[in-house]
C-alpha cells in the first residue's frame, strides 16, 4: 500500500500525517492545552504552539471511560487519559477539479455515547469515504463522564474553581480550532457542518442554543438525538452533592476531593451514581448539558422553540426499530413492562392511558420495545423538527434499511444503524459481513444515497430536491430505505401523545 507523509501548518505549529486510499490523514491533532493538574475542571484553553514538526500518525488516548467501553479491535483497547483534548482531519488527496473546485465544505463530527463512553477514534468514524466524495472531515474528542460531562460547578470554590458544561466548551473549543485551520486543510471555514449521532446528535441539537457557538457553523445534522439528557442547575447541583458523597467528601472539602481523585476512581463514582439516580427517578440522567448556567442560560428546546436558537438548516431523523439495540446491550431504556409501569409512576393521571393507547398490543414485548424507543429519540426528534422548523429551513428522515444479517439478528434497523450508511462501512472488511450475496448491492446503494444527501447539505444546505422541508402542516419526513420514499406525518398519534409527557428535568 503506497503511503507517505504530508505536511500542514496551522496555526499552532506544523503537523504531519499520511496519505493512505485517497485521503490524507492527521490524528490526534491537540485542539486545547491537555485539561491536567490545575486545569482539570476548567474550561479548555488554547494550545500553546509548538517548534518543529508535530507527528500526527497515530490516535493518542481517549477520555476516561470503562476499559471495555475503549476496544477498537479484537483484542486492542485504546488508552484512556485526561489529555484526550484532540481532533482528527481526513482530506481528500486529490484536490477536486471543475468549477467548484474552490475550498471544500468542513464535516465535524460528534460521537455519542451517552456522554459516559466513545472516542473519535473507533474504526467506524473514519471518515475516509465522506473526504473522497469531497469534503474535509474532521472527528473530535470531548472530556466525557465525570470530567466533562456531570455537572459539579455548583462545587466550585475559590481555591479549586469549576466551569460548568466543560464538554459544551471543549466542543466549541474545537470548533473555533476548525474555523482557525479549515483552510491550511483545504476547507472552507465559513461552511462548517456539525454532525453527530445518539449523545453526539444531542450535542448538535445543544450547541444550537450555546451562545458562544454563533457563527462557527452554517448547518447542523442530529442523528437520533436522545431526550432526558437535559437538567437544570437546580437538578444538578443534587447530583453534584451526591457525587461528592459518593467520593467520601463532604461540603467544604469536596472541589479539593474531585481535584486529587484519580480519574479511574471518578469514573467507578459516576456509574454509582447512575445506578442510584435512575432507581430513585431523580429526573434527567446524571450527565449532558446543564441549563440556567453561565454557559447555558437556556434550556435548548425552550431557547429552538422561542427562535432564540442559531437559526441554520438542519436534518434530523431517527431509526425505524431505535429501541432492539437496548434490549441486548446497555440496558438503559425502558423497553419492558416494568421499566414502562416505574416510567409512569410519577406522570399526570391519565399520561399513563393516553401514551399506552397509542401503542397496541401493550405489554407485547415488541410494544414495549417501541415505546422505549420513542420515549429516548422519537421524542426528542419531533420536538427538535416542530420547534426548529418553525425558525429555520428543517429536515426530518426515517431510517428504515436493514440487511438481512441484522434482521434475521433481530436488530432492524436499530439505534446507530444509519451510521453504517453515513460512513459507507457496508463496503469494508468487517461491514462485509452484513451485507452478503444481494444485500451487498443493495446495501452499497443506500449508503451512497445517505453520503449524497449528507455531502449536498454540507455543501449548500438543501439535502436533494426530492427531500421536502418539514412544516408543522405536511410533516414531511424522507424514509431511507432500499425504496426512499416521503411520507407524511408518519406515526402521528404517538407523536401527539408524548407531547402529553413532561421529561423531569
């Protein structure tokens, strides 16, 4: 395999990186100083420069999570550490000819994870095939868990001040990295679109309403955001405490506990206290982003409702089978009659009735899997395409395409299938093991569909002229499928019934 290396200076100092199949690449480039010693906690501040050639081949850690939650392949783990403030740029090799051959649209992507576990670096998020088609790709790391994503500035203290919503300003930390840089890479820093899935696809829907974020992208796209990841100050400063008392600290000692706690430690609190918090339903998840703070004055889906959101494009969407992943793995949803019944416990009299009419068959196991599916994304993803769609162009899909491997598995389409479309993984080593015989071409064919539609909105917004708008009459939603096809208001009664429930947050 030819490869070789290829320079770039931004503005920090010089990388190097490779050229491999089309692409050039650089990992791990550092965005933000490593947030270590003094800085744990704090907002990330910017890199300090660099003399020489900085060697940008390999991926260097990933935030402190589970050990299991870092495996990138048989047998391989990537290493954790709190110096994980990095991004990864993919370009296309071969600069593209023609007349719109001037800078390239920039694809910034957001993993998910639940904001608990994930790494830019998993093999799926590559990225090569969205850089051939034409566009520069770029992949971030964020503080995750304990360090970025559980809110503890109400902890704060003069001598150990906290930020709030540390991963919010990691991301935005990259994103003025990109606007900075885009161009050394060959992309256009006036059209960046951010694109995430699951907790990444929450964290577009989020920085939508982020202040500090105007002006540093022109689209969004929100791949299955989840709902109940939102909490107020109020709600968090109650996990905070308890946090701190996970820890053996009490109140006037617990910023200089969290400040000398190994990261390992922080990580086995926070699974405590997610255990803990959802057996006494104390509202939203422990950990996300945090409203009526300095850095989030607004709850997002109230600040997209009143207007007061980044009024760009966006594409929104979900999958047709969300719920199957979480009844073999992560068992976080409520997708089996006692999780729905304890669900309802604290609703409205009559909120119980009325969303359970709307899924017949109840307690059949298939009813209680799509219900615990439209509670976490369905949800969410109609809330975002109503409130967002009345301030700015909004479109909303289905993703219905499952090969016969994942059928026959009993997965579906299922939560982050899209993404196999999204980074052509059909046409790898390993996707080629879901798309055998027939289901190859087809499989090949969707996928090249999804990346069309996603490179068209990157590049000017509009995501095929078949693709209607969503408006709050038609409710047009694209299905992506072996057949794509629109339909209109698809599942309209379970979408007016959880308007009816009120996420504790």
């Amino acid at each position: 395999m030819h490869e070789h290396t290829v320079r770039v200076r931004t503005a920090s100092g010089v990388v190097e990186g490779f050229t491999r199949d089309g692409v050039h690449r650089w990992r791990s480039i550092p965005y933000a100083k490593p947030p270590v010693g003094p800085l744990r906690y704090r907002a990330p501040v910017p890199v300090q420069p660099w003399s020489g050639v900085r060697h940008c081949h390999g991926f260097g850690p990933c935030a402190p999570q589970q050990r299991m939650y870092t495996l990138l392949a048989p047998g391989k783990y990537q290493p954790t550490s709190e110096d994980c403030l990095t991004l990864n740029v993919v370009a296309p090799a071969e600069p593209h000819a023609g007349p719109d051959s001037g800078p390239l649209p920039v694809m910034v992507f957001i993993h998910g994870g639940g904001y608990l576990l994930g790494s830019s670096a998993t093999p799926i998020y590559d990225g090569a095939s969205l850089a051939r088609r034409g566009c520069v790709y770029v992949s971030v790391n964020y503080r995750l868990g304990p360090l970025g994503c559980l809110e503890l500035s109400s902890l704060s203290t003069p001598d150990h001040p906290i930020d709030d919503n540390l991963f919010l300003r990691d991301l935005v930390a990259a994103l003025r990295w990109v606007r900075e840089n885009a161009a050394a890479f060959g992309g256009d820093p006036d059209n960046v679109t951010i694109f995430g899935e699951s907790a990444g696809a929450h964290a577009v829907a989020t920085l939508l309403a982020t202040p500090d974020a105007a002006g540093l992208f022109a689209r969004a796209i929100a791949q299955s955001p989840s709902s109940g990841m939102t909490r107020s100050a109020d709600i968090a400063e109650q996990y905070a405490q308890r946090f701190a008392r996970t820890l053996g600290a009490g109140a006037s000692d617990a910023a200089e506990v969290l400040m000398r706690t190994r990261p390992a430690d922080l990580v086995r609190a926070l699974e405590q206290l997610i255990v803990e918090g959802q057996r006494e339903m104390l509202g939203a998840f422990a950990i996300g982003p945090t409203y009526d703070t300095d850095y989030l004055p607004v709850n997002p889906a109230q600040a997209m409702a009143d207007g007061a959101a980044h009024r760009v494009p966006l594409i929104v969407g979900t999958n047709a089978d969300e719920g199957k992943l979480f009844t073999r793995f992560l068992k976080l949803l409520p997708t089996t009659e006692p999780a729905i019944e304890r669900l309802f416990s604290q609703a409205e009299p009559g909120v119980r009735e009325r969303i359970l009419a709307a899924y017949p068959g109840y307690p059949k196991p298939s009813a209680c899997v799509r219900l615990g599916g439209d509670f976490i994304f369905a949800s969410a993803m109609w809330q975002i395409a109503e409130a967002h769609g009345r301030h700015a162009p909004t479109y909303v899909y289905r993703f219905d395409y499952a090969t016969r491997a994942l059928h026959l598995s009993g997965l579906g389409a299922t939560h982050a299938m899209e993404l196999l479309a999204v980074f052509d993984v059909y046409r790898s080593r390993y996707g080629k093991l879901l798309a055998a015989g027939i289901d190859a071409r087809t499989a090949g064919r969707v996928s090249d569909d999804v990346q069309k539609r996603w490179l068209a909105f990157a590049a000017d917004g509009i995501p095929g002229e078949d693709w209607p708008l969503y408006d709050n009459d038609e409710r047009a939603v694209m299905v992506l499928d072996k057949r794509r096809r629109v339909e209109h208001d698809p599942h309209a009664e379970r979408r007016e019934v959880w308007k009816t429930f009120e996420f504790a947050q």
